[in-house]
C-alpha cells in the first residue's frame, strides 16, 4: 500500500461521503460484471444520478437494485453473486438515511469494498499477496484527496466517476481469466424488473 489508508477523517460532508462510496461501489461494479451482471444498466444509471446530486435517479432503477440485492444474499466468495451485491449493496447504501457520523459511515464502505478486493485476490491469485486490494487502497486515497481539495465538485466528480470506471474495466480485464472460478448459482433473469 504505496499511499496509506485513505483519509476518511477529514471527510466532512455527506455528499463527500456519497461521492466516496459510490467511486468504490462504481470500481467494483465493474469487475462484477465479469459475470454478466444482469442488473448493469441499472445499476450505472442509479450511480450516474446519486453521485450528480439527482437523489434516487430513476425509480425503476432503485427497485430493480433493491429487488436484486433482496434475492440474493451470501458470503461464499467463489461466486460471482457474492461482489454483484456487495457493489449493489454499497450503492444503496449511498441513498440511506445518514443516520451516523460521516466518517462511521465512510469507514463502513471502506472495509466493506476492501473486504470484496482482498477476496478477489485470493481468487485469482496464491493468497500470498494483494495487488487487487493494494491498488483499490491507493486509488481511494486518491479519491478522498481529490474529494477534498474540489473546488468546483461537479467537474470533479464527473472526472473522478470516469476514472473510477476506467480503473474497475481495467480489473474487469484482469479478472476474466479467473472468471471460471467464479461459480454461479442463480439465472440472470433473476433480478429482472
């Protein structure tokens, strides 16, 4: 970890927060397309409007995320549902009341997409190291510096959004060689509107 954990400490607004959370849940969204994530264009639509300020976006999109993250729920790692609702999952909660301090809820989407990346390396690699992980943990540094020293937040995050979409296809390609490891367990019409 070149950069150091990201400074969610001086994080200090909720839509700081939101813009934080949804970079993450965007990079991971991407490589959980590796198993053709039935509910993609959803699922980019709704971090398209939640992270420009739009609220819930469309509301078409907002059921189809909770419907999908309400039919599937596992902790089995080798399967590609597993990373599919935890990006829907930390999607949603971007659109949750905010209920708790913003750092609580800043370092709850941290170890929540830290966890998802160190389980994608030990799927693809030897469990000896993380370059998955260690590269989402440089990149949210990033982000949150970036976060902070906006001055004009909706050229930002538009960049920020770009990148973070560029950077989760480019682990998307890295992690197509591993994708048969990936086992499924449901159709993917399962999540249909």
């Amino acid at each position: 970890m070149t950069n150091g954990l990201p400074q969610l400490e001086a994080l200090q607004s909720p839509e700081q927060v939101r813009m934080y959370g949804g970079l993450s849940a965007t990079r991971l969204a991407e490589v959980a397309k590796v198993g053709q994530l039935p509910i993609a264009i959803h699922l980019d639509r709704f971090l398209d409007a939640v992270l420009a300020g739009d609220g819930h976006g469309d509301p078409d999109d907002t059921k189809a995320l909770l419907r999908f993250n309400r039919l599937f729920f596992g902790d089995d790692v080798m399967i590609v549902e597993y990373y599919q609702s935890i990006a829907v999952g930390m999607a949603l909660q971007l659109i949750e009341p905010l209920d708790e301090p913003v750092v609580k809820r800043a370092k709850r989407l941290m170890f929540t997409s830290f966890n998802a990346w160190s389980c994608l390396d030990n799927v693809a690699g030897d469990g000896l190291s993380e370059p998955r992980l260690d590269a989402e943990v440089d990149r949210q540094a990033s982000d949150v510096a970036a976060i902070l020293q906006s001055d004009d937040v909706s050229a930002t995050y538009a960049r920020l959004l770009g990148e973070a979409r560029t950077a989760g296809r480019a682990a998307y390609a890295e992690m197509l060689p591993y994708a048969s490891r990936l086992g499924r367990r449901f159709p993917d019409d399962r999540a249909g509107p």
